[in-house]
C-alpha cells in the first residue's frame, strides 16, 4: 500500500496535473502514476560493465603492444582475465560479451612473437587438460581449454573434439559453434572483430567445413546445407578423407547423404509435454495432430486464483483473453498424468479419465501451508501484472513456483511477509514433497518455474527496486542448496518502483547454455556451469505508454527465448517487435516490423517458419532471402478472434478462439477445418495435446476432448467424470497431500 503522505509526493514527480479522487483505494493509488500522457521510462540498461580500473587495464595493454612489450601485454591481459573476467564490454552497438572473451580476441590477435610467447605460458598446462580431457571423455576439461586458454596451442584440437562430442550427442548447434570457432573469418565481414575465432589452427580446413554441410543435413536445414555445399565444392572440389568408414571424396559423399535426407524417417518426439512450450527449448511439435469428438472430461479449477483480487489493473483490457478471467492455467504433461497448479496447489489428473492420479481424496499432490493468508494478500489492489501458472517435470519429479506471484513490491511494502517458494515433488512417492525453498533474503523473488537438467535447477529472479534487478540462480536438483547467482541486468518497469508487479520471466536451456529474455532491454546467454555471462543483447526498448490503455506487446507476459537451430526468436514485453539473435555471439540477425505488436505468444518453429499468435496467427519466415516477414497471417481482416495459446501438433497448427479450435496446416497455413465448442458446452483457452486428447484450459475449468472413435469414459453412474472443486479457502493446514 503506498500511505498517503507518498501520494502527495509522487503528483509532482510523476507529473500529474490532478490528483484523481475515487471510491477504489486501488484506482486512487494509482491515480498518480497515471497523468494524463502516461508514463515514460529512462532507457538505460543497467549491466556488469567492466569499470574504469579494467578498462585502465586495457588501454595499458594496447600501449604495451604498440611498443612491442609483448610480456609486459600478455601478462596484462592475463591478469584482467583472471581478476575481472565476469564483466561485460560493449564490442558492438547494444552487444556485449565477458571481459574474458575480450581479452581472448585481443591475445588471439596478437603478432606471432607475442603469441608465441603467450602459448610458452599456457600450453602446458594447456595440452595436460586436452590429453586427459581425450583420455576420459571429459568435456569439461576440453571446456576449460577453450574457456581458460582459447589461444593456446590447443585451442583448437579442443574445440573439434567438442564439436564431435555434441555431433555424437545430438546437439548440432553446439558442433556448429565449435566448429564455426576453427574456421578463419573474413576480416570485412560485419562484426568480425568481436567474434572468436582461434588465430591460426593447423587442422584440415575441408574436414571441418565437410563437418559443417553434415550437420546442416543432419538440422534438416536443407537450404542452407546447399549453400554451404555449393560454397565447399567451390572451395575443396578435390579434398578426401575418412566419411562413414571408408576414404572418399568430400563433396561427392556429403551431395550423396544431401539427397538421401529427403527419404530419412522422420524423429517422433516424446508425447510428453514436460514444461511451458513442451520443451526447455520453449519450442516441440506434438507428435501426432489430433481428431477432436465429444468431451471426454472435465475438471474444475479455481477461478478465483486468477480472477479473486480487487486489482484494478487486472481489469485493464488484454490480449487474446478476458482481463477479468486471465487464462493463467498452462497445464504440463509427464506420462499419464496431466499436472496443473495455481498458487496454493498442484493437482495430478490421469489423462486418460480425468480421475485424480492417486485414491479418492481429490487430485490435490500438493497444498500451501497457509492458503487462507496467501489468498488474501497475495495480489494487492495497486498491482501490475496477473498471474500466470505452469511448472516443470523432470526424472518423475516436479518443480514448481508456489505462493504469491508478487515480484516487485513498493519500498515501504508490508507484504514482505508473503513471499513466492519453490516447490520439488516427487511423483513416484504419489507427492511427497523433496524439499522448498524461499529467497534468503528479503526484497528478493522467484519470478517463475524452473528448468531442470537432471543435475542442477535453474531460475530467474528478480530483485526489487526502482530498477528492479534480473538475477539467474541455479539451485542442486536433490537437495534445493543454492549453487550460484548471477546479475544479468536492471532497467526502470511501469511500476517504477511504487506499484506492485506480478512477473513471469521463464529461462531457456539448451545444453549447457541458459537464454534469459529480462523484458528488461536485454537478452542474455549464460553458463550453466557457472552463472558466467556469455553474451548480453540489447533491444530498443518501447518506453513511453500508458497503464490505462496499455500497448498490446505489454501482455507478453510468459515470453521465453524460443531456441531453434542456433538462433533464438524473442518478443519482449517492452518492445513492438520480434527479434532473431545468434545463440552463440548475441548478435541480433533481423527483427520484424511493428505490425506483430500483438504477438504474445510464439508457439514455435515449423519448417522455415516461426508460427506465432495474439489477435491473430501469423506465419513469420526465416529464410535467408526474407527473414522476419510476414509470409501469412489469420484472418486478413479486421476481425481479431484469438483466445488462449495454440498449439503445433502433427502437421498442424491449433489455434483457439472464443468458441472454435482453427486447424490449419503447418507448411502453407491453408484453413484444414474448424471444431466448434459451444455445441461441446466448452470454450477457448490454451491448448494442450495428451495422449491423443486436446486439452483446454480455460479460466476455471480443464477440459479433455475424445479423439474421433474413442467412447467417452464413463463413471458408475454413468455421468462423464467431474472432480470436485478444491478451491483455496477449503484447503487446510499441510505441508502436503499424499
């Protein structure tokens, strides 16, 4: 609550002409934060830059080098490496990259008696950690020489063996990168300078761009495999060497395995649907599309975890749903069960019934200790925001955000009691709770779910203040015990500091890289090692607006990275825009035009399409000769029917209005048939696919559709089965459920 005598005070500040007078104590606190041109926001990006004394450090090292002192320069650039190698440093507009790499570029430039001289310091060491990371396999140490020591001598035998590791593993973003690493770069090319590239490898230039058409072939992307085929046979038409067992001409066999792809079998991706978007990549196809028929089941959720709080600001119009019943339910599914949560609880259902997973006591696995206080101070009048509810699931095990979604409060708050917790389950013990964890310290918030790597659980958190904070934090998977925590960036929000705001920043992981789109100007790529910052973008922000009439791109409000094939797709909350960046660098490649200002959701890539919705569904290209336009979009008119978030299935794009489920196709977004829910007593929401069900989640109620042949499954007495309502003001007093 902001007292009074700070509501004086914030009228002239703030700008208002007036000081509105009403009967909501939440309409009048906001009333000061609202003149009559809105608000506007400082633009700057609060980072970890390298400071004076680093920079100091470095123009020492370059007078160093231009009077030929080359051990006084290599020693220098080692001691900022060692000493301030978690800084950022701008190396190109609006990128930044760890003053590690940083002095990595400049040592890997350097003349060759300098280079020389570096490596007599570093090799053996160098090639100690290379030999044993061969011997065992250990792709740490093979990390560590191109993390610690990129320009040794073994710099780039580390970086081939990576680039097979990750080939044989699967990941072939990450052999590209490495690989792409070896390979000298034209000078003239945009941005080189601020790119690694190791100086001077011996190793077979043909074997390694051979390595890179194969794993283009392998990605299915098949118009860039031609490009990098045609621009190799110009380069090495007559380079040989060892491809599938047997000595062969390079271009000859990658053309062989090239036109063969065509006819490969496609993967079939697990039906599991484990996190937000399917995957901690944000972006899975369903591996089946899915013939709807009658409603199968259905069970009630609680409405008033979304929709029970006076919050004026939650009244405020939004995309692609109602600003009085946010559809804040995004159900995830492990096996037969499908798992959805609000603040206080999480509810296990059998996918196949809609029964509860485990006995008659209800489908609750897990409820808050204290429901009755969390319901009533959980979402304060003056809020920004609403909230929104998904978890992850992973190793039969589940981790979910719980308590109060609040994640920036007023400085003079007294809700700090009241704090969001994370939650691991353990669904083999039919809910028994692993362990809980709250932020140590006050000021501090879990801003949602986590993603998990089997070892380890990552988070973003966000730390109140005028500029609120964006924090990353990895947490042991067993035990709950912080490992680390890592400051990305701050900027100003609406809020400024003076209203509450509810947020949902979600992470990417893809191996051992986390992506983190703040909605605070920057994006940022981190180790999952060590918190270490790889890369941070910047994006124009949109600053001006106002909170009465808020512009369409403020509802992205669940709105992770989407990572396809080394690139990620980003629609910040703060920007009209959609952005591609480079996984590997942070260089923004194309962004799109204004006009998918009301995309809030970006349901993932297809072919050579981003698939994307908000009042409508748009296809975006991510072609090289058009990237970033806009190749179709539904319906063309004025009409603006979107509902809920869609779903890719099959061959198929899902996409739900108030009454109807659209199907189109994938590939050509041709209208393949419309399911009309009303004559099913449903309606819109978002969508997901189980076990051949679709599944709807609305604001108060989950319900499973039939596949096309299939009998609906039936109770005792005949009636389709309906679990009852578990709201949050009958929950009692538990740790948890069993």
């Amino acid at each position: 609550m902001i007292p009074p005598r700070r509501i004086g005070w914030l009228v002239p500040v703030l700008g208002a002409s007036t000081l509105l007078v009403c009967g909501n104590p939440g309409w009048c606190q906001l009333a000061p934060f609202l003149p009559k041109n809105g608000y506007e926001l400082d633009d700057t990006v609060q980072l970890d830059r390298a400071e004076s004394t680093e920079r100091t450090h470095l123009e020492r090292a370059k007078a160093y080098l231009a009077d030929q002192q080359w051990d006084e320069a290599v020693e220098t650039l080692r001691r900022v490496m060692e000493e301030s190698g978690n800084k950022l440093l701008g190396v190109a507009e609006r990128r930044y990259i760890g003053l590690r790499d940083y002095c990595h570029l400049q040592v890997a430039s350097l003349p060759a008696e300098a280079l020389a001289l570096y490596r007599s310091r570093v090799d053996p060491v160098a090639g100690k950690w290379y030999e044993e990371g061969i011997a065992r396999r250990d792709r740490r140490l093979l990390a560590d020489v191109v993390e610690q020591m990129f320009a040794s001598s073994w710099g780039d035998d580390a970086l081939l063996a990576l680039g097979d590791m990750s080939l044989e593993a699967g990941d072939y973003a990450a052999a590209r990168d490495y690989w792409e690493k070896i390979i000298p770069v034209d000078p003239a090319t945009e941005g080189a300078a601020s790119w690694m590239r190791f100086p001077d490898t011996d190793l077979e230039l043909a074997a390694i761009r051979a390595r890179l058409v194969l794993v283009s072939i392998l990605e299915g992307a098949i118009g860039r495999a031609r490009e990098e085929l045609a621009q190799f046979t110009r380069l090495h038409p007559d380079a040989r060497g060892h491809f599938g067992g047997r000595e062969v001409n390079y271009a000859e066999a990658l053309a062989e395995v090239l036109a063969e792809s065509s006819s490969w079998p496609r993967w079939e991706p697990s039906p599991d649907w484990p996190t937000f978007a399917g995957s901690p990549a944000r972006t899975k196809v369903a591996p089946a599309s899915i013939d709807v028929a009658e409603v199968a089941w259905r069970v009630p959720l609680d409405r008033s975890a979304v929709a029970g709080s006076p919050n004026p600001a939650a009244k405020i119009p939004r995309v692609a749903e109602n600003a009085d019943a946010p559809l804040s339910y995004h159900p995830v599914l492990a096996g037969n069960l499908v798992l959805v949560n609000n603040q206080a609880e999480i509810l296990a259902i059998d996918a196949r019934t809609g029964k509860p997973a485990w006995g008659n006591s209800g489908p609750a696995v897990f409820r808050d200790q204290d429901p009755i206080g969390l319901s009533a101070s959980a979402d304060p009048p003056n809020t920004l925001g609403v909230p929104r509810f998904t978890m992850t699931v992973f190793g039969g095990r589940v981790y979910a955000r719980m308590g109060t979604a609040i994640t920036s409060r007023p400085p003079q708050s007294s809700e700090h009691n009241q704090r969001g917790y994370l939650v691991c389950i353990d669904l083999e013990a039919e809910g028994r709770l692993v362990w809980n964890i709250e932020p140590e310290e006050p000021g501090w918030a879990f801003e949602g779910s986590p993603v998990v790597d089997g070892t380890n659980v990552y988070v973003a958190m966000r730390r109140s203040d005028i500029r609120p904070q964006a924090h990353v934090a990895c947490f042991d998977a067993e035990t709950g015990r912080r490992q680390w925590r890592r400051f990305v960036c701050g900027a100003e929000t609406p809020a400024r500091g003076i209203l509450y705001e509810s947020t949902h920043n979600l992470l990417t992981l893809e191996r051992e890289t986390i992506y983190y789109n703040t909605n605070l100007g920057a994006v940022a790529a981190l180790s999952t090692r060590d918190g270490q910052v790889k890369w941070v973008a910047l994006y124009p922000r949109q600053c001006r607006g106002n909170l009465l009439k808020p512009a369409p791109h403020t509802c992205r409000d669940l709105n992770p990275c989407v990572y396809s094939a080394g690139t990620l797709l980003v629609a910040p909350q703060d920007s009209q825009r959609i952005f591609a960046i480079d996984a590997a660098t942070g260089h923004i490649l194309w962004q799109t035009g204004s006009q998918v200002e009301d995309v809030v959701h970006l349901l993932g890539v297809t072919g050579d399409q981003l698939v994307a919705s908000g009042y409508k569904l748009y296809w975006i290209s991510l072609k090289l000769e058009d990237q970033g336009k806009i190749t179709h979009v539904w319906p063309d008119g004025h009409e603006q029917p979107g509902y809920g978030r869609g779903l890719l299935a099959g061959d198929c794009v899902y996409w739900p209005t108030r009454g109807t489920v659209h199907v189109f196709d994938q590939a050509t977004a041709r209208l393949k048939k419309v399911i009309q829910l009303a004559p099913r007593e449903a309606g819109g929401g978002n969508l997901l696919a189980a076990n051949g069900h679709l599944l709807i989640a609305t604001a108060d109620e989950l319900i499973a559709f039939a596949r096309e042949g299939r009998a609906r499954p039936k109770s005792p007495d005949g009636v389709a089965w309906r679990v009852p309502r578990l709201g949050v003001p009958l929950l009692r007093r538990s740790p948890h459920v069993r």
